[in-house]
C-alpha cells in the first residue's frame, strides 16, 4: 500500500550550504501514532514533521524524534512550512500551522538559495530557577565552573530547557558532554536540553550547541527554538533580543538561525527564521510505503554522520 510523500530537506542552512537533515511527511491524517513513530526511529535524521492538510483553517503539524513525540519544534516549523510552499507553486505564503495547541501566523518566501520562512514563537518564560540545579548539569556538559560566562537560565516556550553560557567559542566547541548523564539529569529536573552558547564580545551573533539526549537527540545541528529563547534571555538582560545563532559546525554542516525577541502584554515573544535547502524537485521523490519505513529521498547537504 502506497503511504504519504516523505522528503528530507536541510532547514537553516548558512549561504545556501549545510542545515539540519529533517524528513518532513505529508500526512493528511493517513497515518497512526505507531507509524508515525515507526518513520521517526528509521529516518536517520534527529526530526520529523508530519504535516496535516486536510483541516480547513490552518495545517496542523506534529514533530516526532525516535524517543517520541515532542510538543513544538523549530527547525521543523521551517522545513514544513519551506515544504507547503514548494508543494503550491508559489514564490510566497503567509499563514497559519497549527502545534501542540497553539496556531501561529508563518511566512515563507522564495530566495534564490532556497526558501526563507518565519514564525512566531509565542510566548517565553523566563523564571529564575536554575542555580540550584545546574551543578549537576555543568558536570554532565563537561565543564567546570569556570567555564560558565553567566547565569544558568531556563527558558520555555512551551518545554522548558536550560541556557548555558560558556565563556568561549573554542571552549563550546571542544565539550565532550556525558550523554547518558546529561539524559538523567534533564529528565530529573524536567528540561528538554541544554542549550550552550557562546556570544560574541561586539555583536549580536554567537554560536550555539544543543543537547537533548533525554529525548534521543544527542546534539542538534539547528534548534530554532533554543535561539528565540536566548533572544528573549538577552532582551531580559540587555534590552536587545536580535540574534544570529549559528549550530552544527561539530557536524561539518553549518546552520544558522535568526531570531528578534519583542515585548507584549502578553509578556516576551519571539519571531524566528531561518532558510531551507528543499534538494530535488517534489515531484521527482518517492513516495513512501506502510507500514514499514522504505528508503527517504535526501537532500544535496545531508552530512554522513546520524545523531
């Protein structure tokens, strides 16, 4: 029986090159969560958008990873909503997916080294309840006190993960995290991952490493929502929330990730973007057979490592 079309595409690249693998599934409602977890454990890449557009107001989408099903996603947001627009032929598309909840205006436009997208992230939480439990989180990062530029903070757009500052780039790109008790730790205290950054001294661009073995990710190449949250942190803390974040350069496939951070009635939102490498034409891919999980067509940047 022939299932939905399933495509990898690489979602924020940095000109035009690397970004993180993410399969993205026309769902439709075609499929079961057990399916649907099935193509997660077998698409060798770190996220999977199901995307379902047979509602009539806005598509839903639903993000799982190997260890199951996650509230929101970032990086997935833009490869899906990258994926709607190629699907329609149009050069430009603003708006709604709807996620774990909550319905959210999108853009995506047309460039010429692929497709830009935005989104809204929402509402971010900020509560100031990390120093008495990051120790054990620092030990498990691979890091001394030392190597912490500034407070530990949690950030929640809808899951809670913890910002780390670290003091310098080629201290964040030579940790050697614990996996197993960085899972054990996140889990105990609640949090999705860890997100470690180092900032640069005069301008609004940093580089950034993301860690959530606790829900099967090691490290991710891009986590878009990490990035909203730390824009939000530094509109907190420094009254500008513009940031250029960029990931995945342990994984020889760069990413980069915008986010601007605005205060409302509401509290801190943050709008996020970042562009997506779409690879073959849609109608060149093959499409995919249930119940098992046949092969995926990829994208030109896919690295060779899985994670």
């Amino acid at each position: 029986m022939v299932g939905p079309p399933v495509v990898v595409v690489n979602a924020c690249t940095r000109y035009g090159g690397g970004g993180s693998p993410t399969t993205v599934v026309i769902d439709d409602a075609m499929l079961i969560d057990d399916e649907r977890h099935a193509i997660a454990r077998g698409a060798d890449t770190s996220h999977t958008a199901f995307i379902d557009t047979s509602t009539a107001d806005a598509p839903r989408v639903r993000f799982f990873t190997s260890a199951g099903e996650l509230t929101n996603c970032g990086h997935g947001t833009i490869a899906a909503q990258a994926v709607l627009l190629d699907r329609s032929g149009a050069n430009e598309h603003h708006g709604r997916q709807c996620s774990g909840g909550r319905t959210f205006a999108t853009t995506a436009i047309r460039r010429q080294d692929g497709i830009e997208v935005w989104f809204d992230q929402g509402v971010i939480a900020l509560p100031d309840d990390a120093d008495a439990t990051g120790s054990g989180i620092i030990a498990a990062l691979g890091l001394e006190r030392a190597d912490i530029a500034a407070d530990l903070r949690v950030a929640s757009p809808g899951m809670p993960r913890l910002l780390v500052p670290v003091r310098d780039r080629r201290t964040l790109l030579s940790m050697q995290p614990d996996f197993d008790r960085l899972a054990t730790e996140c889990r105990r205290l609640g949090y999705l991952g860890c997100f470690t950054y180092a900032l640069q001294p005069t301008a609004r661009t940093g580089t950034a490493r993301m860690f959530a073995p606790a829900i099967g990710v090691d490290e991710d190449i891009a986590n878009a929502n990490s990035v909203g949250c730390l824009a939000a942190h530094l509109l907190d803390t420094s009254g500008n929330g513009a940031i250029e974040i960029h990931q995945g350069d342990t994984h020889q496939s760069p990413s980069s990730v915008f986010a601007n951070a605005t205060y409302t009635a509401d509290g801190i939102v943050a709008r996020i973007s970042g562009s997506v490498d779409l690879g073959p034409p849609i109608e060149q891919r093959r499409r995919l057979r249930r119940p098992g999980v046949p092969p995926i067509v990829r994208g030109p940047h896919r690295p060779d490592r899985t994670y």
